[in-house]
C-alpha cells in the first residue's frame, strides 16, 4: 500500500511520506482492515488526488508555465534548425530567465526596483499599490502580447527573417515583464 | 493560473472552507491529534459516513497549515505509543477564528434550509 505513495508530488512524498507511511501502517494495525477493500480506497485515493495534487503545483507555478513559453520556443528553433533560431531561442530563454529570477517588483520605491525593469513603475507612480489596486489587472495585457509574440516567433523561425525575430522576442519579453510585475503579492508596499 | 491567497487579516476570505478542511478543524478543535487519529476522529464523528484517506489528510492538512490555520506541535501527548514518524497537529489562532466563521456560516445555511423546510415538501 505504501507504493501508492509514489503517485503524489515530490514535494509532498518530502513533508509527509514518513507520516502518510505511519498512516497506512495504522490502518491496517489498529485499524484492522487488512483487507483488500482497505488497499484499493488507498490505491484509488492515490491515483485520484495523487495527480490533482501534481495538477495544481504545476498550476500554481507560474515559472513552469513560462518554462512552458520557453520550451516552445526552443522546440520551434530545433525545428527550424538555423544558427540565427537557436541564438534567437536563447536570448529568449535568457530574457525570461532574468525575469523570473530578479526579485525586483516595480511597483515599489524607484530604488528597489531594477534599472531594467523601471519603466513599468509608470503603472503606479505613487507607488501605495494596495491589494485592491485596479493595477493588478493590468497582468491580463501580458496574454494577448505574449500570444502576438509566439506569432512573431513562429513566423521568424519558419522564415528565418530577423525582423520578426527580434519582435517576438520582445514581445514575448514584454508579456513576461508585465505579467511577473503586475502579478506578485500585494501589497508590494505597506499602505501609508 | 495560481489560486489566490487568503488574506490572514480577513477570516471571511478563507471561506467557505472545503468539506475536508472543516472535517479537520472539528478533529482538531478538542486536541491536539497526530495524522491517523484525526482520521479516526472524523470517521467516529461521522458515525462512518466520511473516510478520509490519508492522501486526502496530508494534502489537505498541508494547504492548511501554508495558510497558517494548522501547525504542528513539538509536544508528544502521547510518548508510550509515539512514533517518531508521527507528528502532532492543532489549530492555530488563525484557524480557531476561521473555524468560528465557518461554522457561523454553515449554521446559517442550515437555519435557512429549516426555515425553508427542504426536502420536506417546499416553503412554508
């Protein structure tokens, strides 16, 4: 029965497989259901919240969504299987990369935010962002840019033309600064 | 897209609260209990009706206690049959007063369907 465990995420098998162990022993010992009915309510119970589990972790993770963006985009440079894609591709992943690794938010104090990424404090100049801030719906934008920028992408990649290139790159770029900045935990700044 | 998060400083945007983690609060609301006892609890309370598997259990008791409505407890209440496996949970304050609002709400729900007479024919 303890095999059941494996069909939940690492993370959780991490924090509670020692404990979901114990658990399984204890039915069955102090339980007294040794029986079949017992290890196929496991079984099943595994197999049914063991993957909605994997579902919402990889859905509360914007990262892999944009890992996502960027998988795409160096399957289509493969494809396309040019010098100009896969440097193209890269700057990408790079660009991206950047974003989601900086920790800056722009809507905060000009000095806190990162040189590259301060002209998007231009959404909020007060910078007292609250939670109920209409700025916050601005990260929608960042679907139809990033949707605008794999177009470009593609049609750079199958075409090999630079132009398009660079547009989607910078789109994509754009779509991915916005989101990130436009989606992070309010209140960025204590409310005066 | 990620789920929103709760604000601790609004018990009312914790709710409602899943099925489970009400189930969970109820076990938890006596003591202090570890993993396979909150089980038994919720079985004894249903008299049998829910039975909380344990991956139910963990997941939910994990997304409760990254809302900080459960810890878990250093104290070992009961050493004779511990386990080191097995760890202790309460609510915290946090979850006492979600708790509280929850069960306002569902004692609500539940006053409107008397008064209503569901099930048993329609409205007075």
């Amino acid at each position: 029965m303890r095999a059941a465990l494996l069909a939940y995420p690492k993370e959780f098998r991490t924090d509670f497989g020692a404990e979901y162990a114990r658990t399984v022993d204890d039915i069955v010992t102090h339980g007294g259901r040794r029986d079949l009915g017992s290890a196929l309510r496991i079984a099943v119970e595994a197999l049914t919240v063991g993957p909605r589990m994997r579902w919402e972790n990889l859905m509360s993770s914007a990262r892999i969504m944009l890992s996502a963006v960027v998988g795409f985009v160096a399957l289509a440079a493969l494809a396309a299987g040019s010098t100009a894609t896969g440097i193209f591709a890269a700057s990408v992943i790079v660009l991206l990369l950047l974003q989601l690794a900086g920790r800056d938010r722009p809507i905060a104090p000009i000095e806190d935010v990162h040189p590259r990424s301060r002209w998007l404090r231009l959404v909020n100049p007060e910078a007292t962002t609250t939670k109920e801030s209409p700025v916050k719906h601005l990260r929608w934008l960042a679907l139809p840019v990033l949707g605008l920028g794999l177009v470009f992408l593609f049609f750079g990649l199958t075409w090999t033309a630079l132009p398009q290139l660079g547009v989607g790159v910078a789109l994509v770029a754009v779509a991915a600064s916005v989101w990130r900045v436009t989606a992070g935990v309010w209140p960025v700044v204590p409310e005066a | 897209m990620a789920k929103r998060q709760p604000d601790p400083d609004d018990v009312d945007s914790f709710l409602p609260l899943p099925a489970s983690a009400m189930h969970i609060m109820v076990a938890l609301a006596g003591d202090e209990r570890h993993g396979y006892a909150i089980m038994r609890d919720i079985e004894d309370l249903s008299s049998g009706s829910v039975r909380m598997g344990p991956g139910t259990l963990y997941g939910s008791l994990k997304r409760m206690i990254d809302q900080g409505l459960v810890e878990e407890t250093d104290e070992r209440p009961d050493p004779a049959l511990d386990d080191e496996r097995r760890r202790y949970y309460r609510l915290t304050d946090l979850g006492q007063r979600v708790g509280a609002a929850e069960r306002a709400r569902l004692s609500a729900l539940l006053e409107a369907a008397h008064m209503r007479q569901l099930g048993l024919g329609g409205a007075v």
